[in-house]
C-alpha cells in the first residue's frame, strides 16, 4: 500500500494515492501519469479550466459535465476520468493540481525516481543538466528527474530543491546575505 504522507498530505494526499492504488491495479501507471500530464498541460494553457476547478460558483453539476466533456475530449482512461468526476461530484476538484503532484511523485517514488526542481538564470546545456544529474544522483542515491525553470532575476548560480532539502547558490542570495553581513558591522 502506497503512503502520500512524504509527498502530499490532506485531501489531495487521500485521492493520489487512491489514484496510484488504482493505476497500480489495473497496470495503468503510465498511462495515468500520461492523463494527469496532459490535464497538467491543460490547466496552463487555459484560464477558464484553472478557474472552473477553483471557483464556489460553478455547480456540483456544471464541474461535473465539464469534466467528463474533457475527459472524452482528451480522450483519458477510466482511471482518471472516474476520479475527476469524483471529485467534481465532491467539490474536491480545488486539489487537482497538488493530486496530481502526488500521483507523479508516488509513481516516481516507486520507480526509485526523486525529482528535484532546479531555478538557474540562464537555460542550461543538456552537458550541464547531465553533470547536475549525475551529482544529484550521486548524493541522494536514486535516479534524479530534473524539473528546470528560468528566473533571470536570481542573477547567476543555481537553486536546487530535492525533497526538503534546498541549496542556494544563486548570486541573489548571497548579495543579500552580503547585505546583512553589512548591517551588522555599521
């Protein structure tokens, strides 16, 4: 039986890993997470989606017709298709976005994966990402998934987060603790 409680925790823990239950069942992981990255994509792309999951003033019933009109449209499997519309029928579907980080967690977890979200100043070269990689590998011990993201404002260097664990190499970060050092000695 998988646990949510290192991942995700509360009501969005409770359908996630009723979610990966599922999946790992009836075989379906790839699939599932395949669903749950297509409806992640879903919600960047459309503000009227991030609001309908969000938002007290849609219906019980409008929240559930929507999701079953996506889930025909996007063509998703029973897995996931029944679980948004649970959801929807339970007002719960405020949660979607952290179910589905924790579905791809657990399902990262069992495949011995951890993910790490990495902020750099600048794109990185696949070269870089592959050293960061290998490093990060060395040193939690499991394969590492590398999310990155582009934040020009850190000026330079790196913000690693792996599970609770974060370094911040960025030259942000050690300019304001430049900063404080300064406050101090005036």
């Amino acid at each position: 039986m998988a646990t949510a409680s290192a991942h995700v925790s509360g009501i969005a823990g409770r359908y996630a890993t009723a979610l990966f239950e599922l999946a790992q069942e009836d075989g379906s992981v790839v699939q599932v997470e395949n669903d749950l990255n297509a409806i992640e994509s879903a919600l960047a792309d459309s503000a009227d989606l991030r609001e309908l999951i969000a938002s007290p003033v849609y219906s019980r019933t409008d929240q559930q017709n929507a999701m079953r009109a996506l889930a025909q449209a996007m063509t998703l499997g029973n897995t996931v298709s029944n679980g948004l519309e649970l959801m929807a029928s339970r007002r719960r579907l405020f949660v979607l976005p952290d179910v589905i980080a924790g579905v791809k967690a657990l399902a990262a977890d069992a495949r011995g994966e951890i993910t790490a979200e990495v902020t750099s100043a600048t794109p990185m070269t696949s070269e870089q990402l592959e050293a960061l990689s290998a490093s990060l590998k060395a040193s939690v011990g499991r394969d590492v998934i590398l999310n990155t993201t582009v934040d020009d404002k850190i000026i330079g260097g790196l913000i690693v987060k792996v599970g609770s664990k974060m370094v911040d190499t960025s030259i942000r970060s050690k300019l304001a603790a430049m900063k404080n050092v300064m406050k101090e000695v005036g």
